[in-house]
C-alpha cells in the first residue's frame, strides 16, 4: 500500500511538472536580440551619405531603394563626370528616379 501511495505522488508530480513546461511561454532569441538591433540601425539614420565619398556597398546599405546595380551606376557616373555638386544631380544616374530622390533626400549630402 505504501508503494502505491509513492508512485501516485511521484506520478502527480512528474504530470504537473510536465504539464507546466509545455504550458510556459518560450523566449525566442530572435525577440531577445530585436531591440538591440532596432536601436542601433537608429543610430546610423542620423548620418548622411556623402555622394562623392561614399561607395557602392555604402550607398546600397544605407539608402532605400538603391540596389547594388544602382549604386554600381552612382559611382561610375561619379567615376567619369566627376563629383556631385548637388544632390539633384543624382537624377542623372540611369536608374535613379524623383520618387528614389526625394525618399532618401535627407540622408544625402554633398562634400
């Protein structure tokens, strides 16, 4: 009797403890490193770009838009007419349209 009455506690035990596990809300390391990702993008927006200094891989990383091919193209326009005077200019790069211009208008800068 007394070794029936062991195993029914040991088996209520092991039940609920089961049940409190599978029941516990896991924590994804994803959600974890989420915030420490958001904030550092935030402290990269406030620097600009500077189209004459830049290359290709900066300008494809920071600014929206603008693939590899795209800024292939932005510094070989750069490469043979020269620098940029105005951010304006970058109309004339093949590829490179107002809509693309105007959204990434405050992340660039001319030096």
């Amino acid at each position: 009797m007394r070794t029936g009455y062991f195993y029914s506690l040991i088996f209520a035990f092991l039940t609920s403890a089961s049940i409190a596990v599978i029941a516990a809300p896991t924590v994804k390391p994803e959600s974890v490193a989420s915030p420490q990702t958001v904030e550092q993008p935030t402290g990269t927006q406030g620097a600009k770009v500077d189209l004459n200094g830049a290359d290709a891989a900066t300008l494809q990383r920071e600014l929206s838009g603008i693939g590899k091919g795209k800024a292939e193209a932005i510094v070989a326009y750069r490469e043979s007419n020269g620098p940029f005077s105005s951010v304006d200019e970058l109309l004339e790069v093949k590829g490179i349209g107002k809509a693309i211009l105007d959204r990434n208008r405050d992340k660039l800068e001319v030096n």
